[in-house]
C-alpha cells in the first residue's frame, strides 16, 4: 500500500492513498502559514487511532457474537509545542455488555495496528531519493 502526499500550497498538501482515496492536510490557522484547510497530520493520527480501535473491538465483537450495538471512541491528544505528547482514549460502551465482554473489548482496543503504532511496535524507515519534481 502506498501513499503520497503532494504539496498544493503552503502547507496544504492533497495525499492521494492507494485505492483511490484522497484527502487534503494543513495545518491550523494559528499555526504561522496554516490555513485549516483540512486536518494537520497530527489530527489524523488521532483520528486514525478512534477509528481503528472502534473496528477492531465491532470485529472482535461479530466474531464472538455479540451484538455491541452503539459503539463510540473519543481520543483527546495532549500536546506540547505541536506534537502530541500523549493520547487518551475513551470508549463508550452500551450498558447492556456483561463485565467480562467490557473486561475483553478492552484488552481487543489496545491491540488495534494504530495502538501498536503509537506505542512503538512498528519500524519506520525513512529514505531519499532525488528527482526533479513539479512546483506547486
């Protein structure tokens, strides 16, 4: 799977994700040269991590039979000079879930690939290659 983001303007890039999906990113009006034209990268990431790990625990939940019925995750990110210094997450479970179906949608939304992410469980390699690009 691949992913490229390209500068449009400013801090404004559009990122185009295999499959056919894009969105745009920038960062905050507050920030100096951000024009709030879509999430910053750092919104994304927390976005990312409140929808994996509502997935993950929904197809947890189906695996086992459970009818979960609404289902929510908050992420509030901490940060300190830009960069998210922690995350929280709260999830917002139906009041009808034995104490043991709590107990293990707890432990599943810790396991989603973005948690494991986050805490350091994946490598990150980064590289350049230099070409003649488009100006923006």
């Amino acid at each position: 799977m691949k992913v490229v983001a390209r500068r449009r303007d400013g801090y404004v890039h559009d990122v185009e994700i295999e499959g056919g999906h894009t969105l745009v990113v920038d960062e905050p009006a507050f920030v100096e040269g951000g024009r709030d034209a879509g999430p910053s990268p750092t919104r994304l990431v927390a976005a990312g991590l409140a929808g994996c790990t509502a997935v993950t625990m929904e197809m947890y939940a189906a695996r086992k039979g459970w009818d979960v019925g609404a289902v929510e995750v908050d992420v509030d990110v901490e940060y300190e000079d830009f960069a998210p210094l922690s995350f929280a997450v709260t999830l917002r479970l139906p009041a009808g879930l034995s104490e043991e179906q709590r107990q293990r949608l707890l432990a599943v939304a810790a396991k989603c690939p973005v948690h494991k992410l986050l805490a350091g469980e994946t490598e990150v390699v980064i590289s350049d290659q230099i070409e003649e690009l488009p100006d923006a």
